[in-house]
C-alpha cells in the first residue's frame, strides 16, 4: 500500500533539506583548506545570496538609470537656457563692437580728408535729422563756440554735403543739397561747362546749363564752381548723356556723390566764405532767426 499524500510531502522535505545540508558540507570541505569556519559559512551563505543580489540588480538598475536621465535632462535644459543668454550677449557684443569699429572708420575718413586748398575745417558729427524724412536737413553738433557760421559750407569723404543756415552756440543746422532750397554752382571737369544743380528733395539733382556747347556725358564729375560753396568740391556725376536743344538751355540730372543715408561725421569748411568769392553773394545766404536749442527750457 502506498504512503499517504502527507508523508511524502514530509519524506521529500526531508529529502531535500538533507541534499541541501550535504552540498552545504560538501562546499566547507572544499573551501576550509586554510580558512575558518567564519569564512567558509560567509562564502557559503555568498554563494546561495549572490545569484538573488543579480536578480534584484537587474531589476533595479534601469530605474535608477531612468531617474538620472531625467535628472541629467533637467539639468541641460537650465544649462541650454544659461547658453542661449550668453549667446544672445555675445552677439548684442558683436554688433556693438561692429558699430564701433564702423563709426572710428568713418572718423578716420573724415579727418583722412582735406578739401580743395587746405582749407580750415571743423569735424562735427550728426546727431539729428529732420522731424520727418521728407525733410532735407541735418542737425550737428558744432555751433558758433566754434567757429561756424551761416552760409559755410558742409562735406564729406564723398563730396558736399550742404550749407550751415542755422546757428547756436553749440549746435548748427545743415541744409542739404538735395533741398529744393538748395543751389549750388558747378562746373563740368571734362568739359569745364557750368551750370547750376538744385535739390528735388529725394530724386536726383536738377543740372541746368544755360550756356552749354558740348553735350554733358553719363558719369561726367560736376563740381562746385566757387561762387556760394568752396571750388573743387565733388556735388555728384552726371546720370545722363544729354545735348543742348537749339536755342534752348540743356537740362539734365545729377547722382549726388555723398550718401545722405548714412552721414554721421562731416566737416564744416570755415577757412572760406561766400564773400571771399563775390561781396553780392550776401544776399544769397538766408539769414534766418536762430533754432531753438535742443533740450533747451529743460529743468
């Protein structure tokens, strides 16, 4: 007759325990050569733990990988957000130092550049233009402390710029050439023909020759002539080739040669007057009532 159910579960408990208690013998005698027993039940109770310490580590491990991704994730979206602002510093740095450099080339130039005949200049520099862009002025720096006066005229590295027809103590207003207020006289350097340009606001100056008997050619340098300006001064080149009609003057048009757009520095030429040239040409210079000083009244 075969053993109940309950003693066989205990016979084959009983079984596997003994297995158990011999291979755990079995491993002393092989481990105690030379060590404690300390040291061989250590061993013994590693052996039966390290396998359950590999299980849990491989269930662990890629949580606590997981958690310091995200930890490292946070962490370089701060230092992505520090990046970006010094980049945007850097590159406000950039443009400021491109602006510097740009607005000391511009100083150079000017004071690189002498007008005809060594005359006496002033460097100023623009800080204003007219209250809209249609109108066709300036506002410098410079005023009668030093030296300017109305009717003198106005240049650049480029050419002419304009005349002073407003002064104070220490700021002037130019009036450009391109103002319909403006005339100036000129004459051809090829041709050696003179004329009068008179501004049109933002289209090309107006060239009027009353006297022309040689056509005036596409690129011909046109220059001041001496009479309200300094002679030898660069107004602009001419935009067209163009003949005089029979018994009619020649008209044309001219490219100024200064670019009004991006004027900062310019000098005022006060070695020479209008005067010097013609006592009549008083009564080509408007003599208008002084501009408010700006900022003037301000507590």
């Amino acid at each position: 007759m075969f053993p109940s159910g309950r003693r066989l579960d205990r016979s084959t408990a009983l079984f596997v325990t003994l297995l158990a208690v011999g291979f755990l013998i079995a491993t002393f005698d092989v481990r105690s050569s030379g060590d404690s027993i300390t040291t061989v039940i250590r061993g013994g109770a590693q052996t039966l733990v390290a396998p359950v310490q590999q299980g849990v580590d491989l269930v662990i491990r890629p949580v606590v990988g997981f958690v310091d991704g995200i930890s490292n994730v946070a962490g370089l979206s701060d230092q992505n957000v520090r990046l970006e602002a010094e980049v945007q510093r850097l590159e406000q740095r950039l443009l400021e130092t491109a602006a510097l450099e740009r607005r000391v080339a511009e100083l150079e130039a000017i004071n690189d550049f002498a007008p005809p005949e060594d005359l006496a200049t002033v460097t100023a520099r623009i800080y204003s233009a007219g209250p809209s862009t249609f109108d066709q002025i300036r506002l410098i720096d410079r005023g009668s402390d030093h030296g300017i006066v109305v009717g003198q005229a106005v240049v650049d590295e480029d050419g002419l710029i304009g005349r002073i027809d407003l002064v104070t103590k220490s700021s002037a207003r130019v009036r450009l050439i391109t103002d319909p207020l403006v005339s100036v006289g000129v004459r051809l350097q090829d041709t050696n023909q003179t004329g009068v340009t008179t501004g049109r606001g933002d289209e090309l100056l107006r060239l009027d020759m009353f006297d022309a008997t040689e056509p005036v050619r596409e690129g011909a340098v046109v220059l001041t002539d001496g009479s309200l300006f300094p002679p030898g001064i660069v107004v602009g080149f001419a935009d067209e080739t163009k003949s005089a009609d029979v018994g009619f003057a020649l008209r044309t048009t001219v490219d100024p040669a200064a670019a009004f757009s991006q004027l900062d520095f310019v000098k005022i030429v006060v070695g020479w007057s209008p005067l010097d040239a013609d006592p009549q040409a008083r009564d080509s210079i408007v003599d208008a009532p002084p501009f408010t000083e700006p900022g003037a009244g301000r507590e």
